[in-house]
C-alpha cells in the first residue's frame, strides 16, 4: 500500500526569509520501486514542477502559501498530501551590540550579534567600519567563512573604532542586512589623530558656541557626532553645524549632545568626546576633565553657571552617591585611581548638573 504523500521542507530551520532557497520535497512511503511523477499545487492551483522536489531561488512574498503534493504513476494515484504552509519573512535584522562601549587600555571587547526575530543555522560575519555612514566594511579576521558563535572577541584594540556584524546561512550564502554600526569608544588621543574642544569642558550650554577641531596627519577631516537620541543619519558636521578647514564650529542653540570624534580621509578615528547639553540656561554644569586621567595625577572638579562663575556650597556626586558637600567650592582629588573612575555631577541650591564619566587611565596606557 501507498501512503499519502507529504510536504517536507529541506532546511534546518522552520523561517524562511525573503531572498532566501528553498527546497520543498514529496515524499511518498511505500510503494517499492514505483517511478513516480510529481503534481504540485500553491494554494490549490496547480504550479509547474513534475519532480520530487521544488526548488525555489530568492524566495518572494507571493512565494508563501500552502503547499501539496500527489504522486502520479501510470493509472497509480496517491492522494494529495496535506498542506504545507510556507511563510516568507522580512529580510532579518541583526543587531550588534559592544562591550564595553568605553575602552580601558589593554582589556578585550566582546561583540554580540543577534538576529531579529531569532531562528536557527546563522554564521556571523563580523566587520571594521572604515567610515562612519557609509559602507565601508573590512572583514575582521578569521570570519571570513563566518563565525558559529554569535560573539566575537577583539584583543589589544587601544582606539575608537565603529563595528558591524550580519548573519548567513544555507549552501546559497544568504545574508541578513547589515545590523547598525557600534562603537567601542576611547577618549584618549591616539597618535595619528585628535579632537580638541573649546571651550574644554564635555557639558555645554545649549546656547554656547562650540568648536570642535581635528588635529593630526590628515587633509580630509570630517568631524562625526553619534546622536544620543535621534537619528543615525545626523552624523555629519554639516548638519549640525559647519565644517571650516579641520573644524566644525557649531552655532548657539544646535541640536544635541552625544558622543563626537573625528575621522582622517583614509579611515582613522580619533578619541571621543560625549558631550551633554544643559538645556537650562539658567542651569549648572560639571567642570570635569575631557580627556581620561592618569593614575596617580591630581584632579578638581567644580560646579559653574552659564557665566563661569565658580559654585559654593555645592554638592558632588560620584556614580549618584554624596561625596562632599562640605562648603568647598572644589571636588580635589590629589592622585586619582581606578576606583576614581565612574558618572560626576554637582548640586548647588535644588539645581542638579548632568552627570559626565570621568575615565582613569594607567601611567603605561599614557604613554602609548
Ligand atoms: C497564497 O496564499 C497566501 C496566503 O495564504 C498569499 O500570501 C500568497 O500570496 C498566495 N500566493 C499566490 C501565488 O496566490
Ligand atoms: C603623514 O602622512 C604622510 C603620507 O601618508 C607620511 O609620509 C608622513 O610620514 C606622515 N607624517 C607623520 C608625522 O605621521
Ligand atoms: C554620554 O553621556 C550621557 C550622560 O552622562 C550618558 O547618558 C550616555 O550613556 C553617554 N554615552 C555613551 C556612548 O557613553
């Protein structure tokens, strides 16, 4: 006796996403040696293959619906099977995230890959971003056939550097999109390239004029800013601001802070500054250093008005415990450590600064 055909869908996993192949097989029990010919039907009409399996290249959209099968043998005719439901997907969309997303000199970076929504058989690729904006993606080492973990770990990356991972799988190699660039940042100046700010301070008034400038072994200097909210596209000093010779002058009253860093023509980045905006004008912000600090070297913090005059009685702040409120206007710390590092904010009469990482480096990460 023969038994009723069935649908099977050759793949390793049950969601198939648009672009993708796929293979669909009728796989009749029983029935010894009988050389079969095949029917097919794409929601009860009729479709053109006569053998056991229908292959389908880039799957579409209208690809999906419910499939069966009959087997045809001289007089000999199975019954049809039960349907099989095919459901094309969206094209999948990764999303990468970085750890940690500040560097300290010497420790690793994991990248993490994710595929939404999850389904099963991925390799992930991983790679450098060139430029911030465009695709220019250099394939990290050793994924060039793709990883099977879904984390990858960078060692000895001691500069801002933008990344991106995507996914592929089956015999076709089908990718996913590009996921969105992340960056692992380093606020300390590298050789080849450096951004300064003036006036030198990382939280700003809303309707303070700001310069930021590049300095380093470049013609082609572009300055970047990745939003703290808002859109990716915004990345690019003409749209926030102008860009003159190797500065972005940005007027009073410009969008938004964010994390700002410059990029040479053939592809280099340098440190990053994250710049907080106080909306208030009749606001206080954090006096604290923008570049990291070194080990052992002293440090002072304050608490200024727009008009830079010097707080007292102020209240400072680290990672949101009280420190000192002790009348001093100064936070004087003699010879900063690692436990140093962390947020600071300052507090004078009810009014609260916005908080700003202080980053601590060690004496050998200073002399890179
Ligand atoms: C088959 O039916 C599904 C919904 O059940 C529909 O999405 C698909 O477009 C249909 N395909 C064709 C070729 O009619
Ligand atoms: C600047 O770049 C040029 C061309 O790449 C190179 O020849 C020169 O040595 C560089 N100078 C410094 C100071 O890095
Ligand atoms: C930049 O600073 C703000 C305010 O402290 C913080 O919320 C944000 O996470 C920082 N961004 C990055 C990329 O570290």
């Amino acid at each position: 006796t023969v038994s009723e055909p069935k649908v099977i869908l050759k793949a390793d996993w049950s969601q198939i996403f648009r672009g993708e192949t796929v293979t669909l097989s009728c796989q009749i029990q029983g029935g010894g040696g009988t050389q079969w010919t095949y029917e097919w039907r794409q929601n009860w009409s009729n479709i053109p293959p006569t053998s056991s399996e229908y292959r389908i290249d880039k799957v579409k959209d209208d690809h999906s619906g419910d499939y069966s099968c009959q087997g045809r043998s001289g007089f000999l005719l199975t019954q049809w099977s039960d349907a099989f439901r095919l459901s094309v997907s969206r094209k999948p969309q990764p999303v990468l995230s970085v750890s940690p997303s500040w560097l300290s000199p010497g420790a690793s970076v994991t990248l993490s890959c994710e595929v939404k929504p999850p389904s099963a058989g991925w390799r992930f690729f991983w790679y450098k971003a060139k430029k911030y904006g465009s695709y220019s993606y250099e394939l990290l080492p050793g994924s060039s056939n793709g990883t099977q973990q879904n984390s990858y770990i960078i060692h000895g990356q001691k500069h801002t550097a933008g990344y991106v991972c995507r996914a592929g799988r089956g015999e076709s190699a089908f990718y996913s999109d590009y996921s969105e660039p992340s960056f692992v940042w380093s606020a300390a100046f590298p050789p080849a390239a450096s951004l300064r700010v003036n006036p030198d301070r990382v939280q700003l008034f809303r309707s303070e004029s700001v310069s930021l400038s590049c300095e380093g072994n470049s013609t082609e200097w572009r300055v970047k800013r990745f939003p703290e909210t808002g859109h990716l596209s915004d990345f690019n000093c003409s749209t926030w601001g102008t860009m003159t010779g190797s500065s972005c002058i940005i007027k009073p009253f410009w969008s938004d802070g964010g994390v700002f860093w410059c990029e040479s023509g053939s592809g280099e980045f340098s440190n990053a500054v994250n710049i907080t905006v106080q909306d208030k004008d009749d606001g206080i912000i954090l006096q604290s250093p923008v570049h990291p600090v070194t080990e052992g070297d002293p440090v002072t913090l304050s608490c200024r008005t727009k008009q830079q005059k010097l707080l007292s009685d102020v209240s400072f702040y680290h990672n949101n415990k009280l420190l000192q409120n002790d009348g001093r206007e100064e936070l004087k710390i003699s010879a900063v450590s690692k436990s140093d590092e962390g947020f600071y904010s300052c507090e004078h009469s009810g009014q609260k600064s916005p908080q700003s990482w202080m980053s601590v480096q060690g004496e050998e990460a200073s002399n890179i």
